[in-house]
C-alpha cells in the first residue's frame, strides 16, 4: 500500500477494471468525490498510469487532504457539504464532471471510479485484502 492506506488496493482496482475493459482511454481522467482517502489512492495510481484525476470533495474537510491531493496531481474541486439526494452532493458533482470530459472529449475520456458502488472496490478486497488477512490468521478465527 504505497500511500499507506487499505485504499490503495480499491484505487488499483478500479483503475485495472476501467483500462481493462476499455473505459478509460491512455491519458484520461479519473473522476471522484470523496472526503478524502480515496481520492488519495486514486492520485497515486493515476500518476504511476499517466491518467489526469479531478476529485470533488466537500469544502469542510481538512486543508492538509486537500493539498495532499495537489501534490499527488490531482485537480481538486471543493462543494458545499449536501445531501446525496442533492445535485450538488460531491459524489453526484463528481459523476457529472466526468459525464461532462465525455461529452466534450469522447467515449474513455474519463471515468466516474465510483468508489461506493463500483465492483471493483469489493473485489479489491475479496481478491486480495481477505485471502492475505485469512492467511495471515492461520486460517483459523
């Protein structure tokens, strides 16, 4: 875990899923709302690939994530804190952002990682987090 974060795993993940099957072309970019933590990961990972991300994150979270965030490359656009049933809910932002790279740059111009419900995040885990932590117990809890 590179930036010393269970989240490096998901990051990975879903950046190998979207190239993979070919939602994400060289050189675009990886879109996300989050507080924070993922965001981080995903930055990581886009900088080792060579992939722009612009995150979207509320405006309430700590000045440090978000020039973490800078110096990792990541473009950071700050919101209001709202509702997720609102429009401008961070998650909801960040998935218009890259809807909108689409729509003026092509198909695979960018992804929306949707960390809350993309597969990838659970089979980071299932592939990889829960057989080394099994191992690790010996195989018995």
């Amino acid at each position: 875990n590179p930036g010393g974060c269970q989240k490096d795993r998901v990051a990975q993940s879903i950046v190998e899923e979207a190239e993979s099957s070919g939602l994400l072309r060289p050189g675009g970019t990886i879109v996300e709302g989050t507080s924070g933590s993922t965001g981080i990961s995903l930055s990581l990972a886009a900088a080792c690939k060579g992939y722009k991300v612009h995150i979207v994150m509320p405006d309430d979270q700590a000045s440090e994530k978000v020039q973490l965030l800078k110096r990792f490359g990541a473009e950071v656009e700050l919101v209001r804190p709202a509702s997720i049933s609102n429009p401008e809910h961070y998650v909801n932002v960040a998935r218009r952002r890259a809807a909108e790279i689409c729509e003026n740059h092509g198909p695979g111009a960018a992804i929306f990682a949707d960390q809350f419900e993309n597969p990838a995040n659970f089979l980071a885990h299932y592939r990889g987090t829960g057989p080394e932590l099994w191992a690790q117990c010996g195989q018995q809890l």
